[in-house]
C-alpha cells in the first residue's frame, strides 16, 4: 500500500512538470484567442510596466509610434513590421511597410543579422507573449509599438500637435498622409478620422499610408 502512494504522488508529480512544461515550450500552438484570455499575472504586470519604463522583460524595448514613423520615413537598415493582429484587421489599415505575421507563427521567423524588428498590435499582452518568442528563438533587437495601431493612428495620422515638437510632428504626419492639427478647446479623444481627404489646421491633405 505504501508503495502504491509513494508510486501515485510520483505521478502526480511528474504530470505537474509535463504540463508547465506543456505551457512554456508549446507556448506557439496556443490560439490567439487563448493568447488574449490568460489572467494576467502579477509578473505580467510588473513586465507590461516595465514596458512602458522603456524596457521589457521578455527583451524587447518598448518605442512610441512617432519613432518607428521617423524610422520608416529614414529608411532604417533592418528595419522589418510585424503585424500580428489578424489577417482582416491587416487588410482593413495597417503601418506602411508592415508584414501581416501570425502570432503562432512567429517562432518561424528565423533571426538575420542587422535586422531589428518592430512588433505591434492591439492587444498589449499579444505583443508580449510575440516578442518573448522572437527573442527566444534567438532575435537580439525586438522592440514593441506602444499602443499598437491605436497609437499610430491618434500619434501620427490624426496628431494634435503643439509646442516645441508641433512642427517636426506635423511633418512627420503629412508624410504618412496624415492630418496634424492644432489643438482647440472643444477637442476631445476621438477614433480617427476616415475621410480620403480632410483639411486640417495645417492644410488640405490627401490621406496615404495605411
């Protein structure tokens, strides 16, 4: 009998390792769906903190839409978009010269040197899960868009721009085809706007880019 018990923890035990181990290593089989509804853990928290500080834990650096618009506009070598939201989302707007990526397809992506990449979507805890698999399977600069698409409409296709930065902004947006506008005491946070072509507060733009 006793070696009975001994025998049936020691399986209790082993299928308590093969299923964390189930978690981690076959982390990319994982629908997006099942992605999205993990309760987020308080090390989750302290990373998506340290991601707006700059820095993740999952080795990715954390950039405002602003700098990856200034990086496409430069033409910065090695620069590669991923976007992992899915494939309608892609083809209804997505940031010029983005690649539509599968978040389970992501561990395929095999790293090439001088190549940074820069992830985004809609869905904080996504572009996590996205960026500790690339930075596992061996890419050593991984850098997320905070905010995702939201950002990148709201920061530069639609930016309400001031002070010192409003001129450098406002052409950063126009180069994208965006609307850069002056603020007014009636603005207030909004979608973007959808029109093909809309006159701002500084000038009548005609919208490409996305």
């Amino acid at each position: 009998m006793t070696e009975t018990r001994a025998l049936v923890r020691a399986l209790g035990a082993m299928a308590a390792v093969l299923g964390a181990l189930a978690f981690g290593v076959g982390a990319p089989a994982r629908s997006q769906g099942a992605v999205r509804d993990t309760v987020v853990s308080a090390a989750t928290r302290d990373a998506l903190d340290d991601c707006d500080r700059g820095g993740c834990s999952s080795g990715a650096q954390s950039i405002s839409a602003v700098q990856l618009a200034e990086w496409i506009r430069d033409g910065r070598p090695g620069l590669r978009v991923l976007d992992i939201r899915d494939s309608s989302a892609f083809a209804t707007r997505h940031i010029p010269s983005a690649e539509s990526v599968e978040l389970t397809a992501l561990p395929s992506v095999a790293p090439k040197p001088g190549e940074t990449l820069v992830l985004y979507s809609d869905d904080d805890l996504l572009d996590l899960q996205g960026a500790a698999w690339l930075t596992r399977v061996g890419h050593a600069r991984v850098h997320l868009v905070r905010g995702g698409m939201s950002a990148w409409m709201t920061e530069v296709i639609d930016p309400v721009v001031q002070g010192d930065s409003a001129t450098a902004i406002a052409a950063l947006s126009r180069y994208f085809g965006g609307v850069p506008r002056a603020p007014s005491p009636s603005d207030t946070v909004s979608g973007p706007r959808t029109k093909a072509r809309v006159r701002g507060d500084f000038g009548f733009v005609t919208r490409r880019g996305c």
